[in-house]
C-alpha cells in the first residue's frame, strides 16, 4: 500500500481489509469519520496530562509512546506504517494520560475520534467489529511486550523485534529501541554486534 496522497478512502478500505469486511454505506461512515493529521519529526502528538480522544493509524512514519519514571523516558511502544496506537487507559477513562506520544519522523497519521467510532458502531454491525479487533490486537500486543521483558533474554528480545518490525529496527533510534527492550544501550549494541556475526 502506498503512503504518498492517501485518501481518507484509501485508509477506510484498508481498516476494513485488515479488521472486518464492510459494505459500501459502512465504508462510507467509516471514511465520514477519519481525520488526517501531519507531524514533523520531534512535534508532539499527545502530551502527559492531555486527555487522548481517538485511535490513530500510521499511513507514513514513525512514533513513539514513553512515559517518565525516575527522571527518565522509558519507551513503551513505537509504531510504523499500517500500525495502530493509542493511549489506551486515558482513552477509555478520559482521564489524562501517563504518557506522551511523539512523531520521530516526518508523520501522516488517520485519526479515528473515539465518541465518533462508537456512534458509528452502535449503528453498523461491522465497524462494531472493526473496534473490537483493534482493541485485542492493541491488548496483545501489550501482553506480548510484558511476556518479552518478563521472560526473554536481551538476545530472544532483539531477535523477536527484528522478526516482528524490520522496519522499526533500521529506522528507529538506538536509545528508543533500547529503552523499548529494557536494556542499556551498550547491551543492546552487543546483542546487535552478536546477531550480525551469527548471520554470516
């Protein structure tokens, strides 16, 4: 899927094909609702003690969610193209949120309002659907970075992210992806040097 002149068309097609088949008139309520938005690298997307109002769709780009403890920004998700985010407890309690989100590189992003969401999926069987898929797979990706950090060795931890998002890897920086694995980052750069001289 290409990520130059997306459409708020092309996004809906693409939410349906990837969570639920729609019709042609949940198509269009879907797309009724979307709202595009443009980061430059480095601009905030979602602040601590903001209230987080929607769940976003990456069409290009890459962001990170962190929060602070001890004075530190720990990461806590990072997301790239075709990718889901949200803040999910301050979205749900609207209360604010814990956490900040920030674009780390030039970023389109879909919005998907949640008080819209919910008034369209009250009214159409397979939006309804489309919220409860993104909702469990945000819900397992959780469970699966908790499993990673409970259970994984730095090297099991590099390799699943490797396997999971390329991308992320080539493109996110360092220190983020240290802070995501929970390991410093010279730990990390001995795990990448001990991965690169395994593959050949």
């Amino acid at each position: 899927m290409t990520t130059i002149g997306l459409t708020t068309r092309d996004i809906a097609r693409e939410l349906a094909r990837r969570y639920s088949t729609m019709t042609h008139d949940e198509l269009d309520a879907l797309e009724s609702i979307l709202v595009p938005m443009k980061f430059q690298k480095g601009e905030m997307i979602l602040r601590e003690g903001e209230v987080c109002e929607a769940i976003y769709w990456v069409a290009k780009g890459l962001v990170r969610q962190y929060y602070y403890k001890n004075g530190k920004e720990l990461t806590e998700y990072m997301a790239t193209e075709n990718q889901i985010f949200m803040s999910i407890e301050s979205l749900f309690k609207e209360q604010p949120s814990t956490q900040q989100i920030q674009a780390i590189e030039p970023t389109i992003l879909f919005a998907l309002p949640k008080k819209d969401l919910e008034r369209e999926a009250v009214k159409n069987v397979n939006i309804q659907m489309l919220y409860r898929k993104i909702l469990e797979e945000s819900l397992i990706i959780s469970q699966v970075h908790a499993d990673m950090l409970r259970f994984e060795s730095a090297q099991e931890r590099y390799a699943k992210l490797v396997k999971r998002s390329p991308q992320l890897v080539l493109r996110a920086p360092l220190v983020y992806i240290a802070s995501y694995l929970q390991m410093t980052p010279e730990t990390l750069s001995r795990v990448r040097t001990s991965a690169l001289l395994g593959e050949k």
